[in-house]
C-alpha cells in the first residue's frame, strides 16, 4: 500500500495522487486534485501511470507477511498457482488503469459556458468561463448563455432554462430554450427532452421546453431527426422552414407554423439583419416560383416573409426607387409620383419582403412589422414598375427565365375608401429600422425591395 510521504513536494500532485489511493483525501483535497485534473493533460497521464505503477507494487507486497518487505517467489511454487497469481496481477493492473482513465473522463469537461446578456444561475451570476462535466445539471435563472461542446457543437441557451450536458456531444433540456448550431465534426449532435429525442443532420435548430412539457423543435438550416419515444421507434425528419411539435402526452408529432425569431443570434451573424417582430420569418432563400412571379405558393395570414434577393450588388447605373429619404409613406403623392434614386458604384444587398395571406374571404387581412437592419437602407422599391426595371439586377434567378416577364404585385399606398390608410411603411431617421402595416386579400400578394448598403 502506498503511504504518505514525510518529504514536502513543491508540486503537490503527486502527494494528491497517492492520498487517492489510500483513500486519505478530505472533500477539500479531493476537488483540488479533481481540478488539477481537468485543466492539465500531463497531471491526467501522471495519474494513469501511477494507477499502474500502484498495481505492480501491490503484486509485490501482496504474499509478504511484512508489508514493507517484497516478497520473492519461490521457484518451488506450483506452476498453476503462479498462473493464478498472475492472472490476478494483471486483471489488478486492468482494473486499475480502466479506473482511473474511468476517473479521468468523470473529472474532464465536455464543454465550456460562456456568459452573454446578465447571466444568473439559480446560485448566482456567471462571471467567467466555466466548464461542464458529463453529467453537470444547471438551472439558468436569468440571461443567456453560449455552451461549446467538445465536439465543435455551440448551444445558444436562454433562461429561464434547466438542462444537464450528458456528454461531449449530447444535452438533455427538461425545461427552457436553446438554439444549435452544429458544424461537421458535431454530426449527430442529440438533444433528449421528456418527450423525445432531436438528433442533427447537419444543421441549425431550435427546441423549445415548455411548462407543459411539449417539445417544440424548428429548423433554420439543414434537417433533422426528430423521435418521440413511442414503442414503434418512428421518427420523422425535419427540414429548414419546418416546425413539428411533440405532445408530452400523447407523443404525436404535429406540425406547426415556423417562426424565425429563435435564430435571430444565427440570422444577424451571417447577415446585416439585427432583429426583427414575430410577424415577420426570416428564410435564407427567395422560393423559385416567387422568383418567377407566380402568387399563392407561399400562403399565411399575418406573417410577412423576407428573403435575402442578393449580396454585395455593384451598381453600374443609377438605380432608380421609390424611398430613399426616412419619414412616413402612405399615400400616391409621396411613393408613385416622384422617384429617388441610388446612386452609380454604391454596393447594396438587396431584401424581397412578401406578404400572401392564406385566408379565403374577401376582407383585407393587415400585418403589421418591423425589421431592424445593421446597415442603413439606401432605398426601398414598391412600385410594379420599379420592381420590374430592378429584376435584371437583383433577381437572383431572372436569367434562368429569358424573354419573360416576371409578374410583381406592387402595395397600395393610398387611402382607402372609408379614409383610412391602406399600406403605410416607416423609414426611421438613422435608416435603420424599417416598420410597415400592409393590408391584402387572400387573391393578392404585398411585396416590395429593401437596398440595404452591404457591409
């Protein structure tokens, strides 16, 4: 048995290491030696070589009757005897080294917590990164938080949020709201909920822990696999635009309306596009049938869609547009008799905001929304006209339809008949946030373009 030693060690690793093995450590001892362990790799083989230097130096002292005296085998010992011995040595040496390896992956990370926004655990604030064992179970009272797992997966979590990270590529969410963003090497990142299990396909997704306890799983990018725990092992794949939901009781998974403000993180990290109101659903590409001017493909009530048309445009003319100047417009006089006009070598990304409600009745149906924008919007096109001169520039599939015209539906900024304002669009004085209210009936569709300067 390995004893403490008088002499004093000015590394006191390996006084810890041999005070584990004589089961001598206190709480206090046993937490220093467990974080000495999990920030330096040299301390953890230190401690695997140890695990077998203390088996072989148990095989010798086992059969001594004085502990401190090694005993050496007689050559007159029966051979079966000493098979037996040494199978015993080397199951002693296996378990030992399994064990400690086993205590190494128990005390080493498989993630690490970056705090954002006033971050709180229920036990107090998150100052600094911190790291998280296989098996760490937190509550996130208030705030946000970046999770970065071993396996290159990042986990965007905001409270109120409980969760336990289950290994170097894997969470179980029992309550609260995360978003993944997985890259290759976290391929089959898994997220277990009481009602199921989300499994990446190389993606970004939401999933959303209710008081209920129904799992609400969206799709930004990629797909996913999505199962709910029924004894018939069926599972369902998720693809980007896509939201299902998972009863808790009934472990039906249901389909239900995407919504894009989950991955706002995600959206204003790869585009100019800080934030922008529910009612409005971000996708990163314009469907081929919107494109070519076809209507009703993309049906639903009070929900505007916006899709990036195209990046870093160079202008090489003019571009003429209807809004260039912040203010409020709302009627004939200030949109369609007078044009702005965007001026020659400017560089724009172009945005297509669509609105096509699903509703079969004759009323008008309104949607009201904003969009905040990184950069300023140099121009706004809303007339048929207009959006039919810019198609050549900023349509990003209009060469693949040569000779023909692609059919646009401008919006109606002017009075309607009982005097009230029909399509209204706000630009803000620093150009940045964009705030519209559109009226249409189910057979028409709203649409207009967004030139935001590219960044």
């Amino acid at each position: 048995m390995i004893r403490e030693l008088s002499a004093q060690w000015e590394d006191p690793l390996p006084k810890l290491v041999a005070l584990y093995f004589d089961n001598q450590l206190d709480e206090a001892k046993l937490s220093l030696l467990q974080d000495r362990l999990k920030s330096d790799p040299e301390a953890r083989i230190f401690f695997a070589q140890f695990s077998v230097l203390q088996a072989q130096l148990e095989w010798v002292y086992t059969d001594s009757p004085d502990s401190q005296e090694p005993t050496h085998l007689a050559a007159s010992i029966q051979v079966s005897n000493r098979n037996w011995s040494q199978i015993l040595y080397a199951l002693t040496c296996v378990c030992l080294v399994l064990g400690g390896l086993l205590f190494v992956h128990l005390t080493s990370p498989v993630a690490h917590v970056i705090p954002l926004q006033d971050s709180h655990w229920k036990s107090g604030p998150i100052t600094q990164e911190e790291p998280l064992l296989s098996g760490s179970y937190r509550h996130l009272l208030r705030g946000e938080i970046e999770i970065r797992f071993g396996s290159g997966s990042i986990v965007h979590v905001k409270a109120p949020a409980l969760f336990t990270t289950s290994g170097s590529n894997e969470i179980s969410l029992e309550e609260g709201m995360l978003v993944a963003d997985i890259p290759e090497a976290g391929h089959g990142f898994t997220v277990e909920t009481h009602a199921g299990r989300i499994i990446d396909l190389g993606t970004s997704f939401s999933v959303n822990v209710g008081a209920e306890q129904n799992t609400d799983v969206k799709v930004y990018r990629g797909k996913v696999q999505v199962g709910s725990g029924t004894t018939d092992g069926s599972t369902h794949e998720i693809r980007a635009n896509e939201a299902v939901r998972i009863d808790s009781v009934t472990r039906k998974i249901q389909t239900q309306n995407y919504s894009s403000s989950d991955f706002i993180p995600l959206i204003s990290r790869d585009y100019p596009v800080l934030s922008f109101s529910e009612s409005v659903v971000f996708q990163e590409h314009l469907p081929a049938a919107i494109a070519r001017g076809t209507f009703q493909v993309l049906e639903r009530d009070e929900t505007v869609f916006l899709f990036p048309e195209k990046r870093d445009v160079q202008l090489d003319s003019d571009l003429k547009v209807s809004i260039s100047q912040p203010g409020s417009y709302w009627s004939y006089d200030q949109i369609e008799k007078e044009s702005d006009l965007i001026s020659r070598g400017m560089k724009v990304d172009c945005y297509r905001v669509y609105y096509d409600p699903a509703s079969n009745q004759d009323d008008m149906m309104p949607v009201a929304g904003e969009i905040v924008f990184k950069q300023p919007v140099l121009g706004i096109i809303t007339t048929n006209q207009m959006l039919e001169a810019s198609d050549e520039y900023l349509n990003p599939m209009f060469h693949q339809f040569p000779g023909q015209k692609i059919k646009h539906q401008e919006i109606e900024t002017r009075l309607s008949k009982d005097g009230t304002r029909q399509d209204v669009i706000v630009l803000s004085p620093d150009r940045k946030k964009l705030s519209f209210q559109l009226f249409t009936g189910t057979t028409y569709v709203d649409e207009f373009r967004v030139l935001v300067a590219s960044p």
